[in-house]
C-alpha cells in the first residue's frame, strides 16, 4: 500500500493542438499517421492497455505505481517499461511524489484518438 494521503491531480496538458479529425472525414497525412501509428502501437500491447485502462478509471484520476503493480503477473521493472512507453506516446503524465510516482491519463491524448476514430 502506498504511504501518505492522495493530492489532487493537476491539470493536464493536452498532447497536441492538432485539430480533431476522423480519419472517415479525410486521408491522413503521413506525419499524422505517424504520430497516431506511436499511440496505437503503445495500445496494441495488452499489459499497456490495461495499465492505460486502470489509470483512467481510478477514482480520483490517478493511480499510484504501487497500486499498479499488483494487478499483473510482471515483474516491477516491466511494469515501468510498460508505463514508460504509455508516457512516450503521450497518453498519461507522472508525477513523482515522495518515493511513488503517481500516474493520470492525459484526456487531450484520448479525446483525439477517440475522435481520429469516430465515423
């Protein structure tokens, strides 16, 4: 169990400042599809996506590494690479509290897929 009390999470910045387009409305660009392949690939791992998946749904909006780790059959050392390929891609931020690290999805970075993904 972690120690100390839970702080509020800050605010997140969004990812980008790309318009919000379905890929339905018109062809992606290769920079675009580049940068969407990065977020989707760091997705199609399912450790990663239930990680993501857990972030995102924890009460309070954030989630401490060691509430993380106990949900999986993975080493400590995989469970951060697998967070730190979550962070590269831009879909959750960390903040280093003490001797925890507290992890929050960025909602720019889910809104935009969601909506590169939307008919």
């Amino acid at each position: 169990m972690c120690d100390g009390e839970p702080v509020a999470p800050s605010p997140s910045p969004t990812t980008s400042s790309r318009t919000e387009e379905s890929l339905t409305v018109a062809p992606l660009s290769a920079e675009r599809a580049a940068s969407a392949a990065v977020v989707f690939k760091a997705l199609a791992d399912p450790a990663r996506l239930r990680l993501l998946s857990m972030i995102a749904s924890a009460p309070g909006g954030e989630m401490c590494v060691c509430e993380l780790t106990g949900g999986f059959e993975l080493t400590a050392p995989t469970i951060s690479h697998h967070l730190k390929v979550l962070k590269s891609a831009g879909l959750i931020d960390g903040e280093r509290r003490g001797t925890w690290v507290y992890y929050r999805p960025l909602p720019g970075a889910l809104a935009e897929m969601s909506a590169l993904l939307s008919p």
